[in-house]
C-alpha cells in the first residue's frame, strides 16, 4: 500500500467519524429541543433555566454565559456512546433562594437499525427510529419525568435512607 492509498483511507475515516459526529449532534439537539418543549421552557429570559452542555464541563461561569449547540457538546466514548449534558435550574424566580441545579446525560448511539438513547449513564435503553415520530419521544419523555420525580419527591427520603412504603 503506498503513503497516498493511507491518506486517502486516512481521509474517508475522519470523513466517516465527522458525519457521524454531525448526525449524532442532530438528533441530541433534536431530543433536548423537545425536553425542552416538555417542560414549556421558552423566552429570552428562560434559557438559562435548561441548557445542553458539554458532559464533563464544570467551570460554573463558564456554563453560566455560554450558549452552546449540539455538536460542542457531544462528546465521543470509547464504548461507542455520545455523551450530551444537560442542566437543569430550579428556581421561583432569578434573584430567590433556594435554587437547585441538575445535571444529566443524554447517552445517544446509533445502531444499524435505529437510535439507542439512555437519560442518564444508568437509565434503561430506548429505541428511537432514525426519524423519530411523537409516540417514540412521548415514551423518553415519560422516563425523564420519571427521573424527575425520583430527584425531586423522592430526594429527601433518599437522603433518610428511607425506602417508599
């Protein structure tokens, strides 16, 4: 094999592994844009209140005045996951307390025959098709509210140790 045949192979790869980077993007965007709408979440004035963010940023200024999109914040794991973080932010109003902020990951992998999309690193595997119809993303929509609750009702009997009854 001669040095142009491997630059030219070299080259379809990074080709392969940016397009998929790209259609990865789409559909995390396309699936926190519909969180998003799930929580009723709009205005100027709300966008701070649920972000996409790169999943392992923590610099909190850094997330607080930055608006990223899908493709900066899809990160690429060895075991063939994309990651996408997002953030939640609770509060009454901007300038009340107490304000309580949750991170989740949005884990994405394409399989040959759809999209496999887990809410959190733990969560069960969903199937979405490569163009999702409502019914598929009312059943994400169904786990992430379920998450919610877990984090918010359940969060000071987790904290107890005490077990639903």
């Amino acid at each position: 094999m001669t040095y142009e045949e491997i630059l030219k192979l070299w080259h379809e790869s990074q080709a392969n592994w940016q397009n998929y980077r790209y259609s990865v993007s789409a559909i995390g965007g396309f699936i926190y844009s519909y969180l998003k709408e799930r929580l009723s979440i709009s205005g100027e004035k709300k966008e701070h209140l649920f972000k996409m963010i790169p999943p392992n940023e923590r610099d909190e200024e850094k997330l607080r005045n930055t608006r990223y999109s899908p493709f900066g914040c899809v990160e690429l794991k060895d075991d063939g996951w994309a990651e996408f973080g997002i953030i939640l932010l609770l509060e009454q109003n901007e300038n009340s307390w107490p304000k309580q902020q949750y991170r989740f990951i949005l884990n994405i992998r394409k399989t040959s025959k759809n999209w496999n999309v887990k809410i959190s690193n733990s969560g069960i595997i969903s199937e979405l098709s490569f163009e999702p119809n409502k019914d598929e993303l009312n059943l994400l929509g169904e786990e992430f509210d379920n998450l919610l609750k877990f984090h918010t009702i359940e969060s000071l009997n987790k904290w107890l140790g005490i077990e639903n009854e």
